[in-house]
C-alpha cells in the first residue's frame, strides 16, 4: 500500500487528515444534535472530556504504539485485533504519561508562577 507507513503518509496525509477533522468543527459546533442531544449522553462526554485531557500524551505517544503493535501484528492479522489493541495501549500509556509526568509538572508549574 502508498499509504502504509510511508514518507507520503507520514508528511502529507496526516496534515491533510487534520486539517480535514479540523474543518468539521464549525459544522459540529453549529448542530443542534451534537450540541443537545450527543453532549448530554454520560459517555460520550466522558470519553471527550477524558479525549482532551489525554490528547498531548495520545500526540506524544501514539505513532510509537502504533508501529510496536504492527510488528506484533502484521498486516496479514486481523484488523479487528491490532487496532483496538493499539488504541487502548495508546489511551492505557497516555494515562499513565499524563498522571505521571504531565499533571505533576503542570502542578509545580502553579506552585512557581504564584
């Protein structure tokens, strides 16, 4: 495949992809059955909130997870196993990134700018 871990993909697609998703925003923000309905499910807002929270840990952390778990898991495997499995180690270690390392400074950050 082009795309498959490729100079290409890695350069190109993934800005294009973001600017992509990041386009969608305004469109989201303006629909009523987000902004009502979706928003107020528990899940969903948890899983958006906990989303944000972790997204510089998931940017950090993710691309390497991500590889690992292609060389554990070919691409003859089943997507249907390496996929939700590099998600939730990516989610599992940001967690982890983030009340280990990213609050405990952000913590001491406040403590030194009073």
């Amino acid at each position: 495949h082009l795309l498959d871990s490729s100079f290409i993909a890695r350069v190109f697609g993934f800005p294009v992809l973001s600017i992509a998703l990041a386009m969608t925003i305004p469109f989201a923000e303006a629909s009523k059955f987000i902004n009502h309905t979706v928003s107020n499910i528990g899940v969903v807002k948890w899983a958006f909130t906990w989303t944000s929270i972790l997204s510089y840990a998931i940017y950090l952390i993710h691309l390497t997870i991500f590889d690992q778990v292609r060389i554990y898991f070919p691409e003859q495997s089943l997507p249907m196993i390496s996929i939700p499995l590099a998600l939730s180690v990516t989610f599992f270690v940001s967690y982890l990134l983030y009340k280990g390392i990213e609050k405990p400074f952000m913590q001491m950050r406040e403590k030194l700018a009073k």
